[in-house]
C-alpha cells in the first residue's frame, strides 16, 4: 500500500472519532489564541448576542 491510499483511512478514522475531532479543534484554537497574543492581535468572540473584541493582554489561554 502506498502512502496515498493510507492517508484517507487515518482521516476517515479521525473524522470517526468525536474526541480526537474535539481534540484537534482545541489545539487549533489555543494555537491561534497564542499567536495573536505573542504578536499583540485582539481576537473577536460572541458574546451576550454580540460581538465582543479581546485585547491580547486579556486573551485567557488556560481555559483552553
């Protein structure tokens, strides 16, 4: 088997795992929260039916 036709195998079993899913996005999210932070970006969040912007000094990346 060649590495083509591995690749779309290890994608459908991750895509059929909810926790790796899960997983896979809060990595994705806490990496791109740290990056605005270190290079001084706000970030935007939905917020009481509104959007709200965070200042990169109050970017919280624990909780992630």
């Amino acid at each position: 088997m060649n590495k083509n036709t591995q690749q779309p195998d290890e994608i459908t079993r991750i895509f059929n795992d909810p926790e790796a899913v899960k997983n896979a996005i809060q990595i994705g999210i806490r990496e791109a929260l740290l990056k605005h932070k270190k290079l001084g970006y706000p970030v935007c969040e939905w917020r009481d039916n509104k959007v709200v912007w965070i200042q990169p000094e109050d970017i919280n990346i624990k909780n992630i």
